[in-house]
C-alpha cells in the first residue's frame, strides 16, 4: 500500500490530535464530577479547610463537657438604684415615723436635816459630770424658823438618767417620784417645714437682689422683706433649738427635804415668838385705842354744844 505524502498526511495527524486531546478532557471531567474515594489524597488547600472545620465542630461538641458553670449574672445597674432607692425609701419613712416626746421627771429626796446641804452638793456634781444642762440649784440652810430644803432643776441625756436616778436614791429616801411626757411631734415638724420654706424664699429673694437692672423702688421692697424673712428665720432657728432640747434630753427636778422629828428644836418656836410679842401686842392695842380716841373727840365735844345750846333754849321759852 503506497503511503501518502508527506504534505498529504498532515491533515490526518492534526486531526488525530484534536481526537486525543478531546477525549482526554473527557475523561478529565468525568473524574471531576466523581466524588473522592476514601483513601484518595486531596489538594494542601482541601486539607486545610476539612482541618479547621473538624477543629471547630470538635471543640463545639467538647465545650460543654469541659468548661466550668458559669457565675451567677450580677444585678443590672437598673435593679441596685431600685434596690438603694427602696432602702432610702425605708430610711425616709423611719425618720417620719420618729416620735419628739419631752419626757420629765420629778422627785423628793428625804434626809437628814443636816445632811440636806450634802445631798444636794452631791448631786449638782453628780449631774454635772453626766454632762447635764443645769437650769435651777438653790439651798435653805437651817435656822430656828424652818429647817433646810434645796431644789435642783436640770436636763440630762437619756442615758445618764437611770445612774443619775440610782445616785439620788443613794443619798437619801425617795419620798415622790413622778413621770410625765408631752408629745411635742407636731410642734417639731411644722417648725422644720416652716424652717425649710423659709429658708427657700430668703433665698429666692437673694436671688432677686442680684437681678441686674432692678429698680430702686423694687430693691427697697425686696431688701425690707429679706430682713423680715430673716428676722423669722432666726425665731424659728431658736424654737427649734429649745424644742431640741426638750425632746433629746430628760428633764429631772429634785427637791431636797429635811426629815421630820418629833422633838424638833423649833416645835414650841410659836409659844416663845407669842410670848415675845405679847409687847408688841399691847402697845399695838393701845395704840389703836388711842388713834380711836383722837378720831371720836371732835364729833363728842360737836355734839355736847349742840346738846348744851338746846337745853338752854328750852329753859328761856319757859320762863317767858
């Protein structure tokens, strides 16, 4: 069999060509669209990206297995200002609540007529080192008239009243004692408010004094009603202060009293201060007699002429 030409089978060998090369893409596709056996080996960039998806769900499934529990969340902010302002609320509601009462106590120490002046030194020393407010302290020594007495009047803190209390009952016997208390709530709050209103509006007319542009007339109101504001602030400010002192500390009145005896020196004192008046008595008894007689002789001797010039008229008529 004659070959062809070398010119002539060129054709044949670009055709036979671009038959291999087509059906080596072919092939090429259908092992693109197969999957991947198990053991086969994929590409560095597969591996990779299976690696870290197994990483993930790995830890994803472990997680919960070995992590801790989790703390309880703390409170939101919104729920401790609820909390701090209910506590406030509470502690308003408390201090509203509290009561002002002036509690008082009165009481009769009995000792001896000799040692009334002890006890009552006594116990001005032992209210002073208790951090008393003394109001009042006096002493009657003994004479022949009255025996002695003493009064101590002050205000004591609540806590010192019972040693205060028990300190009395040592220098003497107690002969009264008696309790009082006065609410004075009322008093208090209405002296606060009008305090904190007051004080607002003085305020106020600060604030109208610093205007700029204000008119004299204007200024010479606000100035004398400013004075006037604080003229009752001050007031105010000093009730407030003598209610403080009613109602924060105890008021204590002590009298000290001698014992009474039954053969005292001053029992017949009556019968000697008669006798040596018996004196004066008289004197005073003539006395009045006289001032009697004095006030009486002009109307006697009036009436005696009157008496004398009627008799002789009658006398005359009758010898005639």
């Amino acid at each position: 069999m004659p070959f062809p030409s070398r010119r002539a089978g060129l054709p044949a060998r670009l055709a036979l060509i671009a038959a291999l090369i087509g059906f080596c893409a072919l092939i090429g596709c259908e092992r693109v669209g197969e999957p991947t056996p198990k053991g086969a080996t994929e590409t560095p960039v597969a591996d990779a990206e299976h690696a870290l998806f197994d990483a993930g769900n790995l830890a994803a499934r472990d997680a919960p297995r070995s992590a801790p529990a989790a703390p309880p969340p703390a409170p939101a902010p919104a729920q401790q200002t609820t909390l701090a302002g209910a506590v406030a609320t509470r502690a308003e509601v408390q201090a509203a609540s509290a009561r002002f009462v002036a509690a008082r106590h009165d009481l009769v120490v009995v000792t001896a007529a000799a040692a009334v002046e002890r006890a009552w030194k006594a116990a001005e020393t032992a209210c002073l080192a208790a951090g008393c407010e003394l109001l009042a302290s006096s002493v009657a020594r003994d004479h022949e008239r009255s025996p002695a007495a003493a009064f101590l009047d002050a205000r004591l803190p609540p806590a010192a009243v019972a040693p205060f209390l028990e300190r009395l009952g040592g220098l003497g016997r107690i002969g009264r004692h008696g309790t009082a208390a006065e609410d004075k709530t009322a008093e208090v709050v209405d002296v606060e408010a009008r305090l904190k209103n007051m004080a607002e509006f003085r305020d106020n007319l600060r604030k109208l004094m610093a205007t700029p542009g204000a008119r004299l007339k204007d200024l010479i109101e606000v100035e004398r009603e400013l004075t006037r504001v604080q003229s009752e602030l001050d007031s105010l400010a000093t009730r407030r202060k003598v209610l403080a002192g009613e109602t924060e500390k105890v008021r204590v009145t002590v009298a000290f009293s001698a014992r009474p005896a039954v053969l005292e020196a001053g029992m017949w004192l009556p019968v000697k201060s008669a006798v040596l008046r018996a004196g004066h008595v008289l004197a005073a008894s003539v006395a009045s007699l006289i001032g009697l007689a004095i006030a009486v002789l002009p109307w006697a001797l009036a009436l005696l002429a009157a008496g004398l010039g009627a008799r002789t008229m009658r006398r005359r008529r009758a010898t005639a």
